[in-house]
C-alpha cells in the first residue's frame, strides 16, 4: 500500500504497479505502463526492474530483505513466520503453514478453501527428495522412492515467477504466438530454473510448475481416474467426467486454426454445449476446442454483486473461469469498450508467457524477457514454426523439472522451422510417419546455438532479425550482452539458479549431507541471493563477467521541480543559510554547492587554494587572481587573450561538474547523446 500511495502521490511517469499475490509475503510488480514497440524499450526493461526492486527496498523495514527467488526454503518448517503462527486453519487445514501466510483478500483463503472443498479433500503435494550421502529417508528399507510431502495452495501459489505479456497486431497474431509460446514454455523453464528446496529438503527437481499444478488440483478422485465419487449436478462434468490434468498445467490444445490437427494429440476435455455454441456463432473449430476447454471446470471464486451482469458490456463470468485456468501460455481477449472509454488505445488481443522462473538479478530478468520477446518477434518476421505434436512437449515439460536438466537434458525440437522446410516436410494427412525428419532430441547448447546445417538456433535468429530491423547501436550493445549471457548458460558454462543454490546448500559448513536446509543455512542462503540482486555480492558462476552496480533506496524517485513561490520568510532563511556558507573566494558565477564542492577539494572553505575553484569555476574569481601577493602561486592560467572573445566555458556552467557528469551518462546510455561532440560545438 506505501508503494501504491507513492506511486499515486508523485503522478510518476516512468513508475511501477504494484499488485497483491497469494502470499501475504508476496508482491508482484510491473511497469505502471507498457514497454512500446522499439529495441530501446527492450533496453530499458532492466532499468524498470531496476526501478522497481529499488523502491521496493526503501520501504522495508530494518532486518528485512527482499530477494527475488521463486520458493523461501523454509515454507512449512517449524516457526518459518514472524511472528510465530500456528500450522491450519478454516481455509486450508495444513498441518505444516497457517492461513496467516495467506493474503487476506478474500480471493485467496476463498480460493483455497474452495479448491479443498471440490476436491473433497486437502491437495497432495510430492515431489522426489534429492538424495546425498547421509540422507537418512535412502538408508531405511522400502520400495517406495523417498519424497517431500506439502498439504496445501501456499507452497505452490507461494512460489514467485517471471511472466511476460505480449499485445499482438490482432487476433490471428495472438492465437500464432500462443502456439509457438507453448512449445518454448518447458525449454525456458528448464533454462531458468530455480527451485530446488521445498519444505527445508534438497529436492530432485529443479522447477516449482508440478508443485503448484498439484497445490491447486481441485480434480475429484473420479475426475483423477482414482477412485469413485458421488455425482453432483452443481459440478461441471457433474464431478466424475474424466480430466486428465490439473486445472495448472502445460495446454492441452493448439488454437490457431493453420495449426495441424495431428499435433493435438493429447487428450483435451470439451463442454460439448458450449462448443456446439460456440460452433453455431461461427466461432472456428480450433478456438472453441480451445474455449469449450476451459469450461469443462468450474468457477472458484464469485464475487457478491457480480453473480448477475450484463455479458454484454462485461466479461467478468468469462474471466472467473480463464483467471482459473492457469497453463504455461494463455490467450487473453480485450476487455469490452465501456461508453465511458478515455480517448486512450483500447487494450487488444494479448497473449502471456508464464512458465519462466524468477532471477536473482534484474539483468537475469531482463535478459530472458528481451530474449523471448525477440524470439517472437524473429516467428513472425521470418515465418517460423517451432510447432510439436503436443505429447513432445508435454514429454520435455516432464525433463524441464529434473536436476541441472539445461545441462545435462535433451528435448524434443523441430529440426527445420523455416517456411519452405515446413511446407515440404509436413504430413497433410496427419501420420506420425515424417517424425523422425521433422523432430528429434537436442541440447539445450544446440536449441539455443544451432545443431549441423539444418537448425541455426534461436540465438542467431535473434542476432539476424536484429541485423535485419538494423538495431541501433545502443540497443544492440544491451541486448547483445543478454543473447551472451543466455548463450552461455545454455552450454553450461553458467549455471542456473537452482544448481547454484544447492551448491551453496552442499557447500556450507553447517550441511550434514542430509539432504536439509537448516535455519542458518537457509538464512545464509536469503542473504546471498539478496546481496546478488542488489550488486553487494559478485557471482561469477552464475553470471560470469556481469556485475551488477549497486542498488540503493537513497534515491528512487525523481524530485520534481517545484515552480510555487516561497513563503517570504521562509525564502529569507534560505538565502542567509547560504550567504553564511560563502567564502571569501566566491564570486560571480559561484554555485549554492560550490563551497560543498572547495571542502572536498582543498579541505577547507576558507582555506580556499586555487586548485580548488578552478574546478568548480574553470577560472577564478575577481578576489583571488592568480600569482597575487594573497594567492597560491599555481602553474595554470585561466586568463583568456584579449584579441578573442571570450565564451563561457562548459566548466563554468551553474551546474557542478559532478552533476553535469551525471547528467551525460544518464543521456548517453538513454538516447545516444555524445556529451564529447557536444562540447566541440559553439
């Protein structure tokens, strides 16, 4: 809520939203407007991240940190709150975090305790316990493979990501992003990696998604083919109708209608009423499959006062289904116009890239952000299909999840996705019979970087579509540090997140090879990725030769400039707070910080030497001329020829050097200003 006020208070142009999460610990930020459509808005997301994480800071208390890491590895262990709260609770009846640790908006607990309800029971959550030398659950006998269990929304909603909209030139460009964004999902998420403690242990797994689709999973035992359940009418598929996945998944079906059919070979639920519907508006086969989808679950949350709306001018009851269906990509349609409109662009059709995990750094963030949005920018503009029957895709899902799988992991990728390759290749009929010339399973290093002749590697491809837009140089240089720095984690030459973070667990003098994080150990763990974030603490093995300048809270916002006049006496202390500070070597063109600056320089104000107006002034004053009986004697001789007319020189400008300093880095990074051809110029 500060944020939001400062936000609101100072009318900022270049400022962040802020939005509640599950978490009452959570907090999710974005740019308070979106990026435009230039390389240099790719340029500048990091400094909005930048921005964002800097404000954030400035309104934690003393002892707290704020890191960007997907999971606290604590969640569920004992007192992890402050202060101490008991485990359960109306809305999730855990028996390891309290309904303290939800955001008391009523959407959340709602939405938690309506998924426990429909379920009929609490959620189940396990994940494979990662196995080192004296981890003690290996050593007893049994056939079961030892595992981390979690009851309930909190340890999969509490887990934080990095997601990007994209807004497309129309609808035919939303559902073709939509498709290709779906076969990239598992390849970024094993790429960005960077969960692998749940619940105080080491885990087998590297990434949250199969956490949080299980923390959700609202499927009766019938629906999960586990058992018998009683039917309800009130339930879609009256509660027993078959779903083959959770309600937070990989997508079950393609939607662009050029897509072939054969690559939806994964089972997708349907509400044949409502594709029949659909079918009969002249809605196309492809998107109401899509839609009807989504309508074989039932809402979670309705609020009082929206149950009876007019679906004509809102679309409330559409989204209280498609806010609840969480998949790696997802469609999102414009909101209707109201009469009441500003004159401001309508907001269009958009498609949301959700699978990524969140970094440590903003430069990390940054770069996976740029990188994805050039990606498709590189599908659209050479007609790329990255398109795979959607079982490959739900198979490299499956190894996106496993230990160091950007390393160590192959995934199935389309051998040839340039337009005339495609056409030739495709199987018009739908058979199986062309796999093994369209598809096979590569590395993450030959996804990225290219395999023999005939796959270039998404890395090049964004290389030539920058070449091809001719990218201006700025830019460039920004965006090819990022296309490196991805180049280089996907040969392994850097490690992800998760791979670091157990290696620091498995490092640390407190670790017993138990396969626990400890209280001083996850504390010690907080702290780094905290300090990484804010520049405090280099990582060369997750970030190589990036250093991250230091962020600080001093200054994060801007300081308007005010045009109101002062109250006379309040300007009439001012101007003798300063005439009190003068010294006997100010004169014309002095500056309110010069004295500041003299202090810096000679040590003293009134011990003013030459030296040190010469740096602030560029000359000096009519009191202290240079080699006169009361002046330092000095080597230098500001005095100009009398035959040449004499310009104010840039040194002798009101603002301080420093300041001007600053000023040329912050235009020379931003709009290519050259401050030293500036200054050759009359």
């Amino acid at each position: 809520q500060q944020l939001r006020t400062k936000e609101q208070d100072l009318q900022i142009i270049r400022g962040c939203s802020w939005h509640q999460e599950y978490g009452s610990w959570m907090l999710e930020g974005t740019p308070s407007s979106p990026y435009g459509g230039y390389t240099a808005s790719l340029a500048s997301v990091e400094d909005n991240m930048r921005l964002r994480r800097a404000r954030l800071i400035a309104v934690l208390a003393d002892g707290e940190i704020a890191p960007t890491v997907v999971a606290f590895p604590l969640m569920g262990v004992g007192d992890f709150t402050s202060p101490p709260t008991q485990p359960g609770g109306e809305a999730s009846e855990s028996e390891y975090v309290s309904d303290a640790c939800i955001n008391p908006h009523p959407r959340f607990g709602t939405l938690t305790g309506n998924i426990r309800a429909r379920r009929g029971s609490k959620v189940d959550i396990r994940v494979p316990l990662f196995k080192d030398a004296e981890t003690p659950e290996f050593k007893q006998a049994g056939t079961k493979e030892p595992d981390i269990h979690m009851d309930c929304m909190a340890f999969g909603m509490g887990c934080c990501c990095l997601q990007v909209t994209f807004q497309a030139s129309d609808i035919a460009e939303s559902r073709y992003l939509y498709d290709q964004l779906a076969v990239m999902a598992p390849i970024m998420m094993a790429l960005t990696a960077a969960t692998p403690i749940f619940r105080g242990r080491l885990a087998g797994i590297d990434a949250r998604w199969t956490v949080i689709s299980q923390s959700v999973d609202d499927r009766t035992p019938a629906e999960r083919g586990e058992g018998e359940f009683p039917a309800d009418s009130r339930m879609a598929g009256s509660g027993v109708k078959k779903q083959s996945k959770s309600r937070y998944d990989s997508i079950s079906c393609y939607i662009h209608p050029a897509t072939l059919p054969s690559y939806n070979d994964v089972p997708c639920e349907i509400d044949d009423d409502f594709k029949k519907l659909l079918l009969n508006e002249e809605v196309d086969e492809a998107l109401a499959q899509h839609l009807s989808h989504l309508f074989t679950r039932d809402p979670l949350v309705a609020f009082e006062g929206n149950i009876k709306t007019d679906d004509a001018t809102s679309t409330d009851h559409f989204e209280s289904i498609q806010s609840t269906n969480w998949q790696t990509v997802r469609w999102k349609p414009p909101p209707p116009l109201s009469p009441d409109s500003s004159p401001a662009p309508h907001i269009g059709w958009r498609t949301e890239f959700r699978s990524m995990e969140v970094q440590m750094t903003d430069f990390e963030n940054a770069a996976f952000t740029a990188f994805t949005v050039i990606v498709t920018r590189a599908i659209l503009v050479f007609n790329l299909s990255l398109l795979a029957p959607l079982s490959k895709v739900d198979e490299n899902m499956k190894r996106a999840h496993s230990m160091n799988a950007a390393s160590e992991c192959k995934f199935w990728f389309r051998k040839h996705i340039l337009p005339d390759e495609v056409d030739d290749l495709d199987d018009p009929l739908g058979s199986t019979s062309y796999d093994g010339e369209l598809f096979e399973e590569m590395t993450m290093a030959e996804i990225m970087c290219g395999k023999s002749d005939y796959f270039p590697g998404l890395v090049p491809l964004c290389y030539a579509y920058l070449e091809h837009i001719e990218c201006d140089l700025n830019s460039f240089k920004r965006l090819d540090r990022y296309l490196s720095f991805i180049r280089k984690r996907a040969c392994g030459t850097l490690k992800t997140p998760a791979s670091w973070m157990r290696d620091f667990v498995r490092s640390h003098p407190d670790y017993k090879m138990d396969s626990v994080v400890s209280d001083s150990i996850a504390t010690d763990l907080m702290k780094a990725c905290d300090d990484i974030g804010l520049g405090k603490r280099t990582c060369p093995e997750l970030l190589g030769d990036v250093i991250i300048r230091p962020i600080v809270k001093e200054v994060t916002y801007a300081t308007p400039l005010q045009g109101s006049s002062m109250e006379p006496e309040d300007r009439k202390q001012l101007l003798k707070k300063y005439l009190e500070r003068a010294s006997s070597c100010d004169g014309p063109m002095s500056s309110p910080s010069g004295a500041p600056l003299r202090r810096q320089t000679s040590g003293s104000v009134d011990d003013c030497t030459f030296r040190g107006c010469a740096n602030i002034h560029g000359g000096c004053s009519p009191q202290m001329q240079p080699n006169s009986p009361k002046s330092p004697k000095s080597p230098i001789h500001f005095s100009m020829p009398e035959t040449v007319p004499r310009r104010r020189t840039t040194s002798e400008c009101r603002v301080p050097q420093p300041q001007f300093d600053l000023i040329e880095e912050e235009l020379t990074t931003s709009s290519g200003y050259d401050p030293q051809r500036q200054r050759t110029q009359p």
